[in-house]
C-alpha cells in the first residue's frame, strides 16, 4: 500500500494558527520513517493527520488512491482497525482486562477474535510476554506494557505502524528493545512511521522527515 499525503495544511483556533503548511510526502510498505523537530514543530499533529485520527484543514489524505476524506466514519473506523496500528507514549491497556485480553481488542471489534487468538499468543510469545498472558496491566513494568501495546497494535496484520513517541516514558534499555521490534516489524510488509525528540532513536529510521515550523525541511 501506499500513502499519499498532498499539500495538507493544518490549523487551529480564530484567528487561525497554522501548524501545518502545505506538506507532502508519501511512504510505502515497508518503510521505517521518523518525524522529528523541536517541540512545536508539527510533527505529531502531522502524524495524526496522516493516521486519519484527524483531518486537516486543507489537502489530502489517500492510500491507494482512495481518499480518506471520501469515507464514511464507519469505513474509515474499519479501515483503520484493519490496515492501521497505533502506539502511544503511553500504553493505553484497559485495567480490568488481561494482557491476552487487551491484545485482542481489535479482533473484538471485528468479530475474529478466535481467528486471532494464535496470532495474539504468537506476538506476546515473540515479545517475551508468554509467561504474563493472565496479568492486568498493573502487574506489569511500563517496558512490558509498552510491547503488550505493540503486540494490540500488530494483531490485525497491519499495513501502517504510527507511533507518537512511543519510547517517551521508557528508559533507555526499553526504549532500544522498542525500536528493535520496529526495525524488525518493518523488515516486512508493515511500514512504521514515528514521532520521537530522542536524535539516537530518530537515526536508527531508514528515513528522517524533519519539521520546522510545519514546513518540512529535510
């Protein structure tokens, strides 16, 4: 698959602030890309407009050729929980559930939830989680929560990996585990695209976008 982002602009409140400034960019499968700049630069707010989380003001969005403003919300709700993952600075696991059962939140809204319950097992097996399938979130290190969150956001086998900042509440150690996965994840099929402020994780991506100002710059 292959995302195509055209002239998108951005902004917000009146008078208006503009955040984003007529970017373009495309990203295919299989690629490891990083959105850096300094606090400010737009570069989350970009990965979330590219992710369809949210829409920008002006410009387009479109994999394939198909136009993410031409969907309904529940086509674009099915798109993203088929072809999309995402992973935040902090993990998001519901409380009341077990690692397994967060893992599989997004069969749950499919209906595949027994389709999919091997995979679960084979990504938790795969992040070293085996042994952690019956525990809640509470029970877990935030370098744990963090790969049980990779492994939800895999799950459906998805084409795009956005993730904002994804080692910002872990220390070093778990953070290059995390990055590891990436590398590893996006020798595939699945392109990863990351925000990160970390210059050692940013040259670890195969591509860098640099944002200044919600202009790309390099």
């Amino acid at each position: 698959m292959i995302l195509k982002v055209q002239n998108v602009t951005k902004e917000f409140g009146s008078p208006p602030a503009h955040v984003i400034r007529g970017v373009s960019l495309e990203v295919g499968s299989g690629e490891f890309l990083a959105l850096t700049g300094k606090s400010g630069s737009g570069k989350s707010t970009l990965l979330y407009i590219i992710s369809s989380l949210d829409r920008p003001t002006d410009g387009s969005i479109s994999v394939d050729g198909k136009d993410f403003a031409s969907m309904t919300e529940p086509e674009l709700h099915r798109f993203r929980n088929r072809h999309m993952g995402f992973i935040f600075q902090f993990h998001y696991l519901l409380p009341e559930f077990t690692v397994l059962e967060n893992v599989l939140m997004p069969a749950v809204k499919s209906g595949e939830v027994k389709q999919k319950r091997d995979r679960a097992l084979m990504l938790l097996e795969r992040f070293d989680l085996s042994e952690r399938l019956s525990h809640r979130p509470g029970q877990l290190s935030g370098g744990q929560a963090q790969r049980v969150a990779i492994a939800r956001a895999l799950l459906m086998e998805p084409d795009f990996i956005f993730a904002d900042e994804p080692t910002g509440s872990l220390d070093s150690a778990n953070g290059k585990i995390v990055m590891d996965i990436f590398r590893e994840i996006s020798k595939g099929k699945t392109a990863v695209i990351y925000v990160t402020h970390d210059e050692d994780f940013a040259k670890l991506a195969r591509r860098q976008i640099h944002l200044k100002d919600g202009i790309i710059v390099s």
